[in-house]
C-alpha cells in the first residue's frame, strides 16, 4: 500500500536527514473544520468545546494522497511546484499496524460529503474516545472514529486523502520528537521516525528540477546518498493537456540531468568535476 506525502522543499530536505513523518493535532491542521462531524447533537457550548480539546490534544494526524501527479496538490502543499513528493510503503513504516495506530492507513480514507453529518451515531457518547484513551484500533469505535476524524467537505475531494492516527502517547512511547508551534510553547507536531527502506520514491518537483542546475544537482545526489534504493521521480508538462508527465530518473541521471538543463557533452564533463556526487 504506498500512500505519498506532498512536502516543501525545505520539510523534504529534512524528512531525508531524519527520515520522519510529521503527526499533527488538529488546531494545527488547515481545515477549521476538523472533528466537527464528531460533534454530538444534545451538546451545548462547552461539550463540543471539551470534546475538542480533548481529541485535539490526544490524536495527532498524519494525512497522505493516493495520487503523486494532482497538479493541484502540486500548488498547494508542493508550493508551486517546488516540493517534494515521498513515496510510503504504509506496512514497511508500520502506518497499518492496527495495535499502535487508532486508525491505520487502510481505514483511514476521507469521506467527502456536501453536507455535515450532525446526526447520533455509534459511541458517540463514548468517554473512552474523548478522553483520548484509544491507543490502537478498536471495530467497535469505527462509526465513531469515522465521524471525527474521516468526514470533511466535499470541496476538498481533490486532496483523495488517506490518514493515519495515533495518540499521542504512543508517539511519545516511539521516542517521536516534539515542535511547538510557531507562536506558543505548545506542542503542534510529532516527528515519528520510520524505516527508510519505508521511503520507496522520491518525487522531485516540476519547477525545482527546473531550477538551478547546479542546487539540483546536490539535491539528486542528497537523496541518492540518504535513499539508496528508493525511485526518483520527474515531471514534464504534456503539451496537449493538463497533466502531469511522470518522468523516472534511472543510473544515468547525470547526464539526463545536463541534456535536461541544455548542456553539452563538453559542458557536463566540466560540470561533474565542479560538483562532486
């Protein structure tokens, strides 16, 4: 099951050196409607409040896409084009493992829908889910688990999100590594470490494989060097429509690289021995 994370150059360059997925709470996520269809219908104003915090503090979220080439997703969080894109074997980095994820990456595909759900529904009273004690998936919260953190608009459809939850515990049992966030000292984010061999593409952006030669150059060469046997990915814009143009680099990178760039055969002998590999 490989599953990708869309990521900005300077996130991709460091998801290489650790070799860790970021698990984000909830506030910190870019929707302001997240778990809201999780809210119960006979709640007044501090229910759904407490609730809230509670999940919000409880069940950072890993999100993924099915799909490397949406253009849009591109845009967004590959930031113009300049990102990067990770390739995750979701069972080799342990992302399915139903004893330490509340929700593994095989139930955890977002339902979109025009309208929010505010009806009863399964647990929805459950104690056990809102005082954030679930620490590995239970069939018997999956009505429950689905609502709060599986139901989004449907006008984000085109993101085809998959996610993965954990508690927060766990993730600390995993020895993940705290962020605060930006303007408090709170903890935002967790940086759980998988295996690399996890990693099984890398999928280089459309405008930095496009940039500067030579900062492509060192960058081809970073994830050579820290991911040995994952593929490497280009893009080319096909001419008679709006899609993406999936490119796998091969060994002869080099000098598919300079052709790339328009250098001549002269050229990319000089450029090898400016740049070492």
């Amino acid at each position: 099951m490989i599953l990708y994370k869309y990521v900005d150059l300077a996130t991709g360059k460091k998801i290489l050196a650790s070799g860790a997925l970021s698990f984000t709470k909830c506030p910190h996520l870019n929707d302001p409607f997240e778990t809201k269809a999780g809210d119960h219908p006979g709640d007044s104003f501090w229910g759904p409040y407490n609730r809230y915090h509670a999940i919000s503090t409880s069940y950072p979220i890993l999100s993924l896409t099915r799909n490397p080439l949406n253009p849009i997703m591109w845009s967004h969080y590959g930031v113009g084009h300049t990102g990067l894109v990770f390739g995750i074997d979701c069972n080799d980095a342990g992302l399915n493992d139903e004893m330490t994820c509340v929700l593994p990456a095989k139930h955890g595909n977002i339902i979109y829908t025009k309208s929010k759900p505010t009806d009863y529904y399964n647990a929805s009273e459950s104690a056990h889910i809102f005082a954030g004690q679930l620490s590995r998936f239970d069939e018997n919260f999956i009505e429950a688990l689905s609502r709060i953190f599986l139901y989004k608009s449907s006008e984000w459809h085109y993101e085809e999100e998959v996610r993965v939850v954990k508690s927060a515990q766990t993730l600390i049992n995993a020895d993940a590594k705290f962020l605060p966030n930006e303007t408090a000292d709170e903890c935002s984010r967790f940086l759980l470490p998988i295996s690399r061999s996890a990693i099984r593409s890398v999928h280089i952006g459309y405008r930095t494989y496009c940039g500067n030669y030579h900062d492509t150059f060192k960058l081809i060469s970073l994830i050579r060097k820290k991911l040995p046997d994952a593929a490497i990915h280009t893009y080319g814009l096909e001419s008679k429509s709006w899609t993406l143009r999936d490119d796998k680099l091969g060994d002869d990178w080099q000098r598919v690289l300079a052709e790339d760039h328009g250098f001549t055969t002269h050229e990319q002998a000089d450029i090898r021995t400016i740049i070492p590999d």
